[in-house]
C-alpha cells in the first residue's frame, strides 16, 4: 500500500537527518496518514479512505466529503475518490 494520501496526494518526501555534528544521512519525511471512515450524506453510505491529518481538517472545514470532493481538482485525488466524486456529482 502506497504510503499517499487518498485526498490530497501528499506522499513521502526525501531529506537528510542532521546530527549535530551536521553529519547527514538520507531519510524520508512520511505524511502523518489516519484510516478514516467519512460519511457521504449525498451517497447514504460510510466510505473507508486512508488520509493525511491536514486533509481530515480541511475536509472539516469545508463541511464534509461531499463538498470537499465537489470542489477539489481530480488530479490531487486516488482512482477510488475520483470514483466516488464522479458519483457525488451525477446524483447531486
């Protein structure tokens, strides 16, 4: 399983860890990604994504999945959430 996140596409990042001797070994920086279960008032079902922290709050604020996967652009979203928008918009 791709460590991605379904909403918004942030995957690991490359890096250096620092010692304080300024050695530096090569790491990767994972985004912080939850088992989420959201409910879709629009489909009257539960959906199961695998989500960043930061995707959970903005999901949040723009007031449930329904809404967030209305307005977000399709190239940012896993081929399950595309699904799932194309079948938000086709019954809304």
């Amino acid at each position: 399983m791709a460590k991605k996140c379904e909403l918004t596409g942030k995957s690991p990042l490359k890096g250096h860890a620092v010692s304080h001797a300024n050695n530096k070994v090569k790491r990767k920086f994972f985004p912080n990604l939850k088992k989420v279960t959201f409910k879709s008032e629009i489909l009257k079902r539960n959906i199961k994504l695998r989500v960043s922290n930061s995707a959970l709050k903005t999901v949040d604020y723009k007031g449930g999945l329904d809404f967030y996967l209305r307005n977000v652009k399709s190239f940012k979203l896993s081929s399950k959430a595309k699904k799932l928008k194309s079948k938000i918009i086709a019954k809304a």
